[in-house]
C-alpha cells in the first residue's frame, strides 16, 4: 500500500548531496572497469572491430540491442508520454513483435546468406554499388537525426542536476561532456566492448527505474484503491490513464481514423511495424547487432528476444510516469499542497522531484540511469556510424587495398568524427525540439523517420521483388526524405493555408509520426519499384 513509511518532506534546495555524487562516483568506477574489462583484447582487424568476429552469444546481442533501442529517449521520454497521456504507447509494441517476426524469417537470413557486414551492401547486389553508397549515406544522415535527438534528451536531466537550469548554454555543455566521454569508451575495444559493456548500462538503467517506481509508490500516502480511481479519470478531457490499447476510430474524422492519434491499434499494425521494421532492418545502428551473432537462427532470435524484454521495460519507465502524475498533480492524494518547483512542465520532472525528496542517493541513481540509457545508444551509434563509413565507402571507394590495420585506426578516426557531428546536431535539437510542440518521445520517433521511409521502401523492393535500379533507390531515398518533410505539422499547416481548396480539405488534418511515415514509405516504394529490375529472384 502505498505511504507505508512516507520520506522526508520536500526540500526548497535542488541540489546534488553527498549521497548522490557517491552514487554517480560507484557508476562511473563501474562504467570504468568494465570498458577496461572488455576492451582488453584490442580488434586487429575490422571484422573483429565492426562485428565482434561473429561470436557473440544471443542473449548479449538482445541485451545490447535493447540498450541500443531505448536510450535515455525511453528513460525521459516515456515517463513523460504516461503523465501527460495515458499508457497507450505500449501498444507500439505489437507493432515491434511483428516486425520482429518478419525479420527473423526474412531480412535477417538474407544478411546471413549475402555475408555482408551491413545492409546496404545487400543492396549492392540487388542494385549495384551506387545504391549501395546513397543508402549507406541515407542512414548517416537519418542516424545523425535520431540519434543526436537523443543525446539532446539525454542532456535534460543532466543539465538540471549540474547546473540547475535547462538554458540553451548549460544543455550545449552537457552534450558537449557526452560526446567526449562516448568518443574515448568508444574507440578502443569496439563492437565486442560495446555490446558487453551495454549488459551493465541496461542494469543500471532498469535498476534505477524500479527504484523510481518503489520510491514514487512509497511517497503516496494515499491507499491503493483511491489511487487507481484517480488514475481512472485523470488523463486528457476526464479520459482514463490507465488505457493501454485505443483502436484509432473516429468517426467525425477524415476516413474514419483519428490519424492524430501516434499510439492505436491501428498505427501498431501499420506505422509502428514499419517504424521496427526500418529500424532493425535497415539501420544499421541496430541490425550490426543481430550480424554479430553466429548465424542467421541466433540473429532472428536475438531481434525477437530483445523485441520482447523491451516490453516490461516500457511498462515499468510508463509506470513511473503514472506515479509522478500522482505525485505531482494530485494534492488530495499527497496530503497537502504541491511543491512550486513540481507543478511546471514534465521535463526533467522526475529529476526536479528526486532532487528535492530528501530520499538517500535518489538524485544520483536517476542520473546514472540516464547516463547508462545515454551513453549506451552513442557508443552503440558511433560505432555503427563508423563501420558503415568504412565497409561501404572508406574501404572500396576512397581506400581500396589497404591493409586491415589501416581501416581499424580509419574507423577510430570515423569514430572521433561522427562524435563532432552528432554533438553539433543535438545541439540544434535543443532549438527543434522548442519550436516543434512536441513532447519528448513524439519528438525522438519523428525524427527517425527522415531516413526511414526511403530505406524500408528501397529494402522492401529488393527483398519481395524483382524491379528497382540504382537510379529508382536513389530517387525512392529523396522522395521518402522530402514527403516526411512535408507532412511536418508546421510545413504541412503552412503548405495547406496556401491553396484554398486545400485549406477546406486538408488542413484540419493532423498526422502522428506513424501515419507519416507509412504514407513515406508507400510513395517512395511505388518510386523505387518503377523500372523493370534485373533479372533474377530477390535478394
């Protein structure tokens, strides 16, 4: 029952104590050893430095890939969806059990079949070199969005403990510390490091968030029964927050579909199975996970098993945003009135409401929770960033010859640079995300699918086809970058305000990134599949 044994009251001071700066000392001496531990072995050629020699166990390869696909975007971006909303972005996960079972039985044995060490080179055959290096080049670009939105969101917290304030110039710092840390983890030890070192960031991670959810139900001295009611009619307009799955039907919108809507069951069946399946089949931040693995069995079940541990941790970080809603917007329920510092906008909230319970340690824990989310997904990027640059482009095209010692110490150079770029594009994430009206977790998903259409669309083609050219992948790409564009909430209002005809029709309309990114992908598929194709089966 929650208020058994009730913490010390609020404090007015929001600082970092003792306690919590040993907390923060014990993680970075643990993140410490184990980059020595497992970075011991140096990779002596690029094989061993981009894909571990592919010998990494599958429940390792699922752990990593889970780290990789969370981040500090689940860690402060989920929490913050269930308090302002209600918990049915767990519904996105039916999305990801579908498209993890349709990668198993098909993208994943094509990679294993081909031997390639990323999945545009899949591409190459179906298409010829050229497609090749525009998709390799499409994913750079679309990883340098997604995961530099990321890094932004990681620096939230963070920002809040160390400096006490969110201003554009404490958050560049912040982002400035994570990348030069991330670079120097990075560097040494490779894919085989990152992956073990990932096992120990997801502990923390999940550690620190069920301490968020025992302290947060601890705090409420209200009973259990009061506490679901006021769940029952606390989300928006009196709606439920407890709701997990909403069909997506409205009958006084467009077609029948409340296409605003980013979490129904509607968009898990379409755009979020397309979201999963561009993201660990075509990005290869995440599909260089699953080559990793011994064979095409161990790849199809690592994307499966991280697929579904993904979900009770999604349950457990909506769980605490449930809870801080409670907390924080709730004084009937908390026994008098609501501190001043907790009643503004969700974020950094959690943070804001750990710094100032007086609870031991608290602080600490959720920022090492942050940082082992944080620093997990740019080691994981730089690496992948890295591997693509010089499997793809690096090693056949600008240095073809060389021997393996000469792409190893390129692809640390690889490394240190895309450290700078995706420094500079958070930075400018700080400014987007402002002007963009979004919350957090919407932010980061929309992001990602700059890249996505156009890749999941040029994928699709040479999987379950047997049209496409270089010539149709590259326009497919452009045209997939330019509809998501489009259809941006700001550029769509602007764009419909200039034709009267489509002010009357079309304005009223709001996509969610789902619906976006399945309109995306289906013009630049009808794009790439245009030509007649080589002869041959697909890929």
């Amino acid at each position: 029952m929650p208020g058994a044994d009730a913490p010390p009251p609020f404090q007015t001071v929001m600082t970092l104590h003792a306690a919590d700066w040993a907390v923060l000392a014990t993680y970075g001496l643990l993140l410490l050893g184990a980059g020595w531990w497992f970075s011991r072995r140096s990779a002596k050629d690029a094989k061993g430095y981009f894909l571990a020699n592919q010998a990494m166990p599958v429940w390792a390869v699922a752990v990593s890939t889970l780290a990789t696909a969370q981040s500090a975007a689940t860690f402060v971006g989920v929490p913050e969806d269930a308090f302002g909303g209600n918990l049915t972005y767990i519904s996105a996960s039916i999305g990801g059990i579908l498209a993890a079972v349709i990668l198993a039985f098909t993208f994943i044995p094509a990679y294993y079949r081909l031997g390639v060490s990323t999945p545009y080179q899949l591409l190459e055959t179906r298409f010829g070199p050229g497609a090749k290096i525009v998709t390799t080049s499409a994913y750079m670009i679309g990883r340098v969005f997604a995961s530099g939105a990321r890094i932004y969101v990681g620096a939230i917290p963070v920002a809040l403990a160390c400096f006490g304030d969110l201003s554009s110039t404490t958050l560049a710092i912040t982002i400035a510390g994570f990348m030069v840390f991330a670079v120097l983890f990075t560097l040494r030890g490779g894919l085989e490091s990152v992956i073990w070192t990932d096992v120990v960031q997801v502990g923390v991670y999940m550690g620190a968030a069920l301490v968020s959810v025992a302290l947060l139900w601890r705090a409420i001295p209200a009973d259990t029964l009061a506490v679901l009611d006021a769940l029952r009619s606390g989300g928006p307009e009196g709606t439920s927050k407890l709701t997990v799955l909403r069909l997506g039907l409205d009958s006084s919108a467009p077609l029948g579909i409340d296409f605003a809507a980013p979490f129904t069951l509607i968009t898990a069946c379409t755009g979020w199975v397309l979201l999963n399946l561009a993201a660990f089949g075509t990005d290869q931040d995440l599909t260089q996970r699953m080559l990793t693995c011994r064979n095409a069995r161990e790849g199809a079940r690592s994307v499966i098993a991280s697929t579904l541990v993904g979900i009770p941790a999604v349950v457990i970080f909506s769980t605490i945003g449930l809870l801080l809603w409670v907390v924080c917007r709730r004084p009937d329920l908390m026994g008098g009135p609501i501190p001043q510092h907790l009643t503004g906008d969700a974020k950094g909230l959690l943070l804001r409401y750990a710094l100032s319970s007086g609870t031991w340690g608290f602080a600490g824990l959720i920022i090492a929770g942050v940082l082992a989310a944080g620093p997990a997904g740019i080691n994981a990027s730089l690496n992948s960033m890295a591997g693509a640059f010089i499997s793809d482009i690096y090693r056949p095209v600008l240095a073809p010859g060389k021997d393996e010692r000469h792409y190893v110490s390129a692809g640390r150079w690889a490394v240190a640079a895309w450290g700078v770029v995706l420094g500079v594009f958070a930075v400018l994430c700080i400014w987007w995300q402002k002007h963009s009206g979004k919350n957090i977790i919407n932010f980061v998903l929309g992001v990602m699918g700059f890249a996505y259409a156009g890749l999941l669309a040029t994928f699709l083609t040479a999987l379950f086809t047997r049209r496409g050219s270089t010539a149709s992948v590259i326009s497919a790409m452009i045209v997939g970058f330019l509809v998501v564009l489009a259809l941006q909430p700001n550029i769509w209002a602007w764009w419909t305000a200039q034709t009267q005809w489509t002010t009357a029709h079309l304005a009223a309309v709001k996509l969610a990134s789902p619906w976006r990114l399945v309109i995306a992908t289906m013009i630049a598929f009808c794009i790439c599949v245009i030509p007649a194709g080589k002869a041959g089966s697909p890929a």
